[in-house]
C-alpha cells in the first residue's frame, strides 16, 4: 500500500488536542502551533488549512 500525506489528531500532554501534517517519509510539514480545547475544534483546523490552502499565494519577504 503506497503512503499518503496525512493529517494526524492527537492530545499533548497538557490535555490539548493538535493536528501535524505530515508526507509519506514520515516528515512533519505543518501543526496547528496552538493547542484545542476540544477535538472538534482540531479537526475544524483541519479543515480550515484544507479549504484555504490551495488559494495560499506565496509571499517572499525582505
């Protein structure tokens, strides 16, 4: 079975729940940099990143 890009779910050890992004080698490109109170909340990150990233522009700053 060939790997996939995935997005991971999962609680810190504070309790807080976060999302990784990661490609198939296993390297994580993107987190959520802020911890949910509620997995719900992580998984409407989720989405948010999965609905505004393909109209991303890429900036270069000085």
């Amino acid at each position: 079975m060939a790997r996939t890009s995935r997005f991971e779910l999962y609680q810190d050890t504070a309790g807080e729940w976060r999302w990784r992004l990661t490609v198939p080698n296993g390297n994580i490109i993107a987190d959520s940099g802020e911890g949910y109170a509620s997995k719900q909340g992580a998984k409407r990150g989720i989405q948010s990143v999965k609905r505004n990233a393909p109209q991303a522009q890429t900036v270069v700053s000085k």
